[in-house]
C-alpha cells in the first residue's frame, strides 16, 4: 500500500495539490499495478514507495513544466501500465480526453481494469502507433501527445508528432540524457519547434528531462514510415 502523506508532499513540491479523491485513486492504482504484476510482468518497479516516485512523481512532473487544460485531447504513446497519463488523469480529476496506445494487449487489459478502479473513463487503443496515425480520425487531432520510455527521441517523433494538431504539442518524458541534438532533424522535419527542455531531479535524486515540442505545421504524409525504416533510418 502506498503512503499517502509521501505522495502527496512530494507532488506538492512539483506544484501538484492532490486532494483526498485523487490520492485514494492513485492508491487504488498502485493496488492494482502490484497486485497485477504478481501474475504479468507489467513493470520492474513494484515497492510501493518507489511506485511513488518512479512511476506516480515522474508522472506528474509534466505538469510542473507543462500547462494541461482541462478538456484536452491527450493520447499516450507505448502507455504500458499507464504512464505518464493516467497519473495525469488522476491529477485533473478525469478531465483529460485521453486515448491510450499500446501494441501489447495484455498491458492494455490492465490499462482497462485500472481505469475501472479508479473510475475514470478513457479510450484504449492496441495498435502499432506508426499504423494507428495513419487513420484520419486520429492523425493531427489530438492536442498533447505524451510518451515516456518508449524509444529514443529522434524515433519516438516520429510515432507521436503525427497524432498532434497544429498548435498543439508533444510532451516526452526523458532520462538524464541530452538526446535534443540527435533528434533536432525530425523534429523539424515532422513539422515541430522545440518549445522547452528542462532538467530536474525525482525526489530520490534520480535525473530526469522533459522536452516539450509544439507543433507549427503539418506533418508530411509521407510520415510516419514502416518501423523497420524509423528505427533503422531515423530522421
Ligand atoms: N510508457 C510506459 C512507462 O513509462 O512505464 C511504458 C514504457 S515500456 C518500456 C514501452 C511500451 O511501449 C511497451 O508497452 C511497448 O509495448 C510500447 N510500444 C513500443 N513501441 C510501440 C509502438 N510502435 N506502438 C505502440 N506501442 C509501442
């Protein structure tokens, strides 16, 4: 069980005020993820205490540096047990339009179940992202795309940027790494403009980025490519 007091100190020094609702969802969410986990691998990270901040603060971090409005359309890329979104949609008290995106079902499943013991309501797509931008009806309509751990940042553009809107943006959760150089071609390239990048610490000490990237024109329809030619030849 994870302690309450812990997590709600430490998202208040990122400027995150949960009250008594969110931090009994965000409980019944770790119940879960541990409990899940006992029978499917879903995440290596299972002491409630790092729960806390590895998963749960590194999470909610986005909102320190990002403003999310109520109402947004936001979808979550490689979202694996649900992160950063689900946390996030703790945070706004459900009021995020989120769309949920893993080529894994089995983590979707608990995505599902998760969402249903929280009591929040969310859409949960398994798909290859590169396949699923391809749709008209989720290419260039959300307002945030977020991704966290799910491949490096030249690459992950390329997976997410096609989902955002123009004048809207992509949020990438990052280790300690510079990966801003390497990924500055596709960025432009896939009609983005790096709006900020900012360093921090996690309350153990652990280093961690994120790189916020807004979107100012449309993405060529020749993106996203196969993703055997994303990873082997990226932007
Ligand atoms: N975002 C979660 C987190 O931070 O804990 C999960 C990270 S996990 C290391 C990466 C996830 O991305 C996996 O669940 C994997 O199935 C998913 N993934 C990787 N490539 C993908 C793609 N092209 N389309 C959809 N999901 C993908």
């Amino acid at each position: 069980m994870i302690n309450r007091e812990t997590l709600y100190k430490y998202a208040k020094a990122f400027g995150v005020e949960l009250d008594d609702n969110m931090l009994s969802r965000f409980r019944l969410y770790a119940s879960e993820l541990i409990s899940t986990n006992k029978k499917y691998n879903l995440t290596a990270i299972t002491d409630p205490d790092d729960i806390i901040v590895k998963h749960f603060i590194d999470s909610l971090a986005v909102l320190k540096f990002f403003d999310l409005e109520y109402g947004d359309r936001v979808i979550d890329i490689g979202s694996g047990a649900g992160f950063p979104s689900l946390p996030l949609m703790i945070a706004k008290n459900g009021m995020l339009e989120t769309t949920f995106v893993d080529s894994v079902r089995k983590k979707l499943l608990f995505i599902e179940r998760a969402l249903k013991v929280c009591g929040l309501k969310a859409e949960i797509i398994h798909a290859r992202a590169e396949e699923l931008s391809r749709d008209k009806a989720y290419r260039e309509t959300y307002d945030v795309a977020t991704a966290r751990a799910v491949a490096p940042l030249n690459i992950l553009c390329e997976l997410c940027m096609p989902f955002v809107k123009v004048g809207g943006y992509f949020v990438a959760l990052k280790g300690a790494s510079d990966e801003l150089d390497t990924a500055k071609n596709a960025i432009k390239v896939l009609g983005g403009k790096v709006e900020s990048s900012v360093s921090y610490k996690l309350p153990n000490g652990d280093s961690r980025s994120i790189i916020i990237i807004k979107k100012i024109s449309q993405t060529p329809t020749a993106y996203p490519r196969i993703y055997k030619n994303i990873a082997s030849k990226p932007l």
